[in-house]
C-alpha cells in the first residue's frame, strides 16, 4: 500500500463491501475474478473498482484480474483488519443485546470486553458470558482497561453523555447507535449509524417505483 | 420537484440526513439556513448541497438561504414520507425486537403490523402490543394483508427463504439485517443494512489515526 495517500472516504466505503464479497467467493472457491464481474457483484462500474484499487497501488494484472483471497487480505490489511478491538457496549437493552450477539457472530477481531446499564433488571445478567455491569462504574473500567471502541446502545436523550464520558475515559472511536448527532472532539472517531436514514431511502425507491 | 428527473442514488442518500438535519434545526426554532451552515453542520460542501437541491428545481433563494421547515417538508416529500408503511418483522430475538421498539418510536409513517417467528419461546408474546406469530402463518397473513416493507432480522441461513416468501406475497420492499447478501427479482426494492460494513470503516479511521 502506498503511504501518504490520502485515501477518500467514499472510497474506505466500498472497501468493506469488497471485501466482503470476496469471502463469498473465497468460500466458494473461487480463486480470481475481473472487474467486470466484480461491477456484476457490487454494483460499482468496472472502470470504479479498477480507479478505486489503483489508490492502493493496484492488485491487479492485466488479462487475469485480481486474485480473490490476495485481494480479500489487502483490503483487510488497509482497513486495519489484522489487529483485535477491544469493545464496551452501553445500554445492553435489546439493540445493545441484538449488538452484542452480532459482534459475537462475527469475531474477526472485534471483541466485546465488558457491557454497562443503568437498569437494576439488566445489570448483573449475562450476555454471551459477558456480565453486565453498573454504568456507575464505566469510568473507573476505562481508567484500568484499554478500550478501542465505544458502542452507544442508549436511548438519544443519554447519548451525549455517554460519549462524553467514552472520550473522557480515551477510547479511540465510538459506534452511535442512538437516534442522536453526538459532538466529540478529534481525538475520537465517530460512527453513527442511522437506521432511519436506511429506511427512509427504502420509502424513497418503493414510492417512486409505484409511480406509473 | 422536476418530473422525469433521474436522482441519483448518491443524492437519495444524501436526503435522510439533510432531512434529519432540518428536523433537529426546526426543532430549534431556526427558521433558514444557508448552504455553508449546512456544510458545516452535513459535512459535504456547499457546492455539493446546491447541487443537490437543485435537482429538485432548487428551494434556496440568493442572499437568504433556504427556509428550514419548506426544506424539511420537500425533503420528505420527495423521500415518499407523506404516506403510511405497513412493515411486517420477520425474526423476533433481540434484533427484531429493537428494531420494533426502533420503529415505534420514530412513528414517522411506518408502522410495524405483524411480527413472525419460527421460535416457540418467541410465538405469543407481545411486542409493543403486536403479538409475535408463527412464521408458518406469514404466507397467509401476506395473502390477505397488504405489506410494503418485510424486515428480516433472521440469522443469514434463513434469509434468503424469508426474502423469497415475502417477494411471493408481493411486498414491495425487504430491509435486510441479516448479514446475507439475499437475491430477489427486480419486483421487490431490497435495501441491505451491513453493520459489520460499518464497524469495518471504523476500524479503518481508527488504525490509521493510531499511525505517526
């Protein structure tokens, strides 16, 4: 990978949906592919994917295309796959529950280390043999633990505090997923995720296909 | 709005969050905004918000910005959120049961009216007073109910059945949570949620801010 390019976010965008879809064909057995049949998988146009490999010096060769499970560990490499997160989830209701299954599903790399409420019901059960916790005690967790990412699962009106205090306690990124536009400052990556907006792009394309 | 006009995906995506924006702002008691305060606060230029409006003929006018609540109001329109979505959940563990609870709270014309289940544990209980009913029952409930969206919240071996029963009883969208990349014919929009695509940018911004 060519250092000192700085590489566009539109572009770290697509990287996880490529790497994603070629494990599929990894899993498939499936050793190289074009980029014509890449385009075919993600959507993207051939002469896209070949612009957005050439940002990290290009993989592929000419009359062959790219080889998938070199391809599959690059873009991993880039996106900073080869390395383990450590992670907190607050607010371990059913989304918090719901993230904490999914990351656990998962594995690759991103480990949930401990999990916060302030719900009397909820602290003290087990989630995937991780106990949940006291929210009292999140700030004392992240003065004695190294934590990577902070996964907000709490209601909007908490959000900002909970950031807040994530950032306080140094971790390096946040995943929002509270319907709320939380500020941190720089020293902290932020990641909302905002299902409506998904969905509100959904209504868009089923309206405007029942149009005649 | 312009008839006729081919929007393209990239601004339909960009429409949630201006739209989110506006809302907060209204919410404020802000009346206009201009292009560069909403630069500031979306992220894109203002050149690129100019542009985007414009293919919708353009609200702003010169020296006075764009009238926060017109905005909002167009914005929604166009997104196709001046009408009700009656969504059925399929798969009703965690996951099913936030994106319910998700659902109910933001209201906004989309409304959850079944909820499917092939867990016995799970059949019978009330979600947000919407009984979770045997998944066996949804080809029926399909047949004499009028769906727009089906969620599947299912684990990734099941999603594509599910996907292929709800396209069978003519939902006219599917919002897939399943990490699966499901198929299904052009009848029927399908808006994938990867959340691991998400946590993948994370880490990228992440390992590399860690960088010297």
């Amino acid at each position: 990978m060519k250092d000192n390019v700085r590489i566009s976010n539109a572009v770290i965008r697509r990287l996880p949906r490529y790497r994603r879809i070629l494990e599929e064909l990894a899993g498939k057995g499936i050793e190289r592919i074009s980029s014509k049949e890449l385009s075919n998988l993600t959507g993207y146009t051939a002469s896209q994917i070949r612009q957005d490999f050439n940002n990290f010096g290009g993989f592929g060769q000419q009359g062959y295309g790219y080889n998938v499970q070199s391809l599959f560990t690059q873009i991993g490499l880039i996106l900073g796959l080869d390395r383990e997160y450590c992670m907190v989830i607050i607010g371990c209701g059913n989304l918090g529950q719901a993230i904490a299954n999914y990351a656990t599903y998962y594995k690759r790399g991103f480990k949930i280390v401990a999990m916060f409420d302030v719900n009397p019901k909820l602290i003290g059960i087990r989630i995937n043999d991780i106990e949940v916790q006291d929210y009292e005690l999140l700030e004392k967790y992240l003065k004695e633990n190294e934590v990577d990412i902070g996964i907000i699962c709490t209601t909007k009106s908490s959000a900002q505090d909970v950031a807040d205090k994530l950032a306080e306690g140094k971790v390096k990124g946040i995943w929002n997923f509270a319907p709320a536009d939380i500020e941190v400052d720089d020293s902290v990556v932020l990641e909302n995720v905002h299902l409506s907006d998904s969905l509100n792009a959904l209504a868009y394309y089923i309206s405007h296909r029942d149009q005649p």
